[in-house]
C-alpha cells in the first residue's frame, strides 16, 4: 500500500508526541509536587486532543512537504498547541478539576503545551531531516527527447516536489561488440529508473533495458513510479498496461470484502443522515428563501459501467443556471447562490446522495460521477478514461480530498490520474484515510 508507507513518518511523528506529552505531564506535575501522577485515562484524552486539532490544522502535513518552512511549522504548530490548551482547560473546568488532577490546572497546562510545541518543532525538523533524499538522485527516468517537457510538467503538478532527473533514452550507454555493460555502469542509491511509454514502444531502447535489467537495474514505468510517489497515475503513462487495472472491476473483488463495503456504506449513510439532519433542514430553508426555488437539484450522472444514474443534491446555483448547456462551474462562478457557496465549501450539498448510497447506485468512497453531457469530449481527449467507470462512483473519493473541483478538461486529466490510483489501490483501510479526509474538509470549510 504506496499511500501507507508515504506516511509512516507520520505515524513516527505523531508517536514521538504522544510521548513527548506523557514525559512532559509527568514531570511538570512532579516539578509542581501534584499529590499524584495524572491516570493513563486523562493522559490519552490529552493526547488525542493533541493529535486531533494538530490532524485538523496541518501540523502533521507539513511533513509531506519538499518545501517546509519553519514559519509555516511555527504557525501550524502554535494554532495546534493553543486551541489543544483550551480545550483541555474547558475539559478542567468542566470536571471541576481538583488536587488530584493537577494537570489541567493553568499552571500545569500552559508550560504544557509550550513546550509541546517546541519539541513538536524538534522532532518535525529531524524526522524532515532523516527522511529527505539528497540531490535527484532518487529516481532517473529515459525518455524521448520529445517526452521530456511533458512529463516534467506532469511530474510539477504537485508543488514542493524535488526535480525528476530525465535522462534522453538515447544516450544511455548500451552493449559493445555483443558484451553487457559492467555493473559498475548502473546509477547507485536508485529507487528505480522509469522507462516511459516511448522507450517501451520502441525495440531497440527496451532491448537496452534488458541489459539493465540482467544487470540488476531498478527497472520500472512511468505510471509505477508515479504510482509510489505521486499515489496518482497519470492516465497518459499506462499506456498499454490499462489490462493492470481489469483485476479491479466492481463485483471482482472478493465477496468479503465487497459485502463488507456494502454494509458499510449503509450503516454510515444511515448514520449520517441522522446526524445532519439537523444541517440540512435549515440549509433547505435558507435555499428556499433565497430566490423560492426548489431545494433539491437533480442530475443525469454516469455510474458503474457508464450505467446512467441520477444523483440528488441541495441546489448551489441559480434556477435555470444551464439554459445554455453544460458547463464546468469555475472559479469564483457567478450562477453560485451565496447560500451555495457555503453549501460547496462544507460539501454539505452532496449530503442527499446519501439517498444514492442507500439504492445501491453510489458508494460512499469512490470515483465521483461526471456528467454523460462532458463525458464525450472528456473521452476523446484523456486516455484510457473510460477506466473510471470500472469502479462504483462514491460521494467522495481520492481526488476530491487531493484536489478542488474540476473545471476544465486538464483539470479532468488530474482528477483521473487519483482515480486510476484508487482503481489500482482501493481498499477499506484507504477508504477510512479517504473518509478522515473529507471529514477534515467540511470541518475545515475548505471545499469549493
């Protein structure tokens, strides 16, 4: 699971202030003569406090980051550690703490906290430390000369990453007189070196390869490499591999695990529904006293297999906002209600295809579903997107908790680039990150 190992220094970091905490609590409640030691009980509601407000303001992201800056850290870091600090004194206060639970006392709860701070800060700049890679020596991709530029502007797509180092195809060194190349030839401390469709297609640069691959060479695709380190696949480097993805066509998972998503979907879906409820009623309200529309806004959208389904949402844009036809929604777009706006950032529009979920047509986690109206256009100009229909759409997905909403067709290409890598990877354990995602987003209002 490439998205599970990308994040062990995560894991790492966020053990290394469990224990930075526990240490700290001790040792101030003994500095301050507190009758006893905090319970292991009270020492993980602070601990998950910690961890929870550090999840939702980025304190642990930043560790993905090529490009982390410490007034970035610093920022994330004292938002996490204040808001941590009031929280756990309005639990004091709401306990009635007394001498026996010294540590949510202000005087106890304050160095606390600062100095929680500072060795979060410590161990985020080690872990950053350790765990970078020096120089572009991590990969070496060959390439076609005409390759190059494309795939350095796929490759940027995501800030903060190092540059890739491409190699031209061509000129890698290759056998004499019918003898292979000494080991010695091959680039040492690779992860792998990425053969791209075009050196696949050609005979004589993949006889070369074999060389490389006698050799012992690292040898992978584009679409593998950005597979691991991208945990996307750009569709236009699969090529002819897109029979790699046929293994996970709904309905060939095994039965365990498909019945076991099933269920999930619906308890969750029950379960949500009765919890927003009480969202969702005064957001029908205030849409309807907006401009007396209707509430809800259905929409033809393609399923599992391109099967058409129609989705059901809280209305977001004028009446009759399509006279002209189907269009992306934009950045900033002018037919989206004020109500709407913040019906998109909180995502709450997508609530009522709960009801979707519910009749089997979605799930809760995958693939969302595109219009049949841009579909056409979408499928003459991105490869292989047709791959995405394998799989039952979801409310939301990896893409969605990747990147904002699609309003052109390169945005498209991006979007389907997270779903081949879902179509690849999905799994319950990845749904759960997914879900923690987009719980994130709408606590957050960070949608569009």
């Amino acid at each position: 699971m490439h998205w599970l190992s990308t994040r062990r220094w995560l894991a790492l970091a966020a053990g290394l202030d469990a224990a930075g905490l526990v240490v700290m609590a001790l040792l101030i409640g003994r500095a301050r003569q507190a009758p006893s030691d905090p319970s292991a009980g009270l020492l993980l509601i602070l601990v998950l406090l910690y961890w929870t407000f550090g999840w939702l303001f980025g304190s642990y992201t930043v560790l993905r980051r090529a490009d982390m800056r410490r007034m970035r850290l610093a920022l994330r870091l004292g938002v996490t550690s204040a808001v941590s600090l009031s929280a756990a004194a309005l639990l004091g206060w709401l306990v009635r703490a007394g001498p026996a639970v010294a540590v949510l006392h202000r005087g106890s709860l304050i160095p606390l906290f600062v100095l929680l701070a500072l060795w979060s800060a410590l161990v985020r700049l080690a872990i950053r430390q350790v765990s970078s890679h020096p120089g572009n020596d991590h990969w070496r991709v060959l390439a076609l000369p005409e390759e190059i530029a494309a795939i350095e502007r796929e490759w940027g797509h995501q800030a903060g990453r190092p540059a890739l180092a491409i190699q031209d195809a061509h000129s890698q060194a290759s056998p004499v007189d019918g003898h292979p190349m000494d080991r010695e030839q091959l680039p040492g401390g690779l992860d792998g070196i990425a053969l791209s469709p075009g050196v696949q297609a050609d005979p004589a640069l993949m006889r070369q390869a074999e060389q490389l691959a006698w050799l012992g060479g690292p040898l992978t695709t584009l679409a593998e490499m950005a597979e691991q380190e991208l945990q996307r696949i750009p569709p236009q480097w699969v090529g002819h591999q897109w029979l790699l993805f046929s293994g996970r066509i709904e309905g060939r998972q095994p039965t365990v695990e498909r019945q076991l998503k099933r269920f999930a979907d619906v308890a969750i879906s029950l379960l949500l529904l009765l919890l927003a409820a009480p969202l969702l009623l005064p957001a029908a309200a205030l849409i309807r006293l907006g401009d007396g529309g209707p509430v809800f806004y259905r929409q033809r959208r393609s399923g599992l297999m391109g099967k058409a389904i129609e989705v059901i949402k809280l209305r977001s844009m004028v009446r009759q906002a399509e006279l002209g036809g189907a269009r992306w929604s934009e950045p900033n777009d002018q037919r989206i209600t004020p109500v709407g706006v913040w019906l998109r950032r909180t995502r709450l529009d997508e609530l009522p295809q709960l009801l979707n979920v519910l009749r089997g047509e979605m799930s809760l986690i995958g693939p969302r579903p595109e219009r049949p109206e841009l579909e056409g256009e979408l499928e003459q100009r991105i490869p292989h997107y047709r791959l995405r229909h394998w799989i039952r759409p979801g409310l939301s997905g990896w893409a969605q908790v990747n990147m904002p909403y699609s309003s052109s067709v390169e945005d498209a290409q991006l979007k389907l680039s997270y779903d081949l890598y879902y179509l690849r990877n999905g799994s319950i354990w990845l749904d759960l990150l997914i879900l923690a995602k987009t719980i994130k987003t709408v606590l957050k209002a960070s949608g569009r």
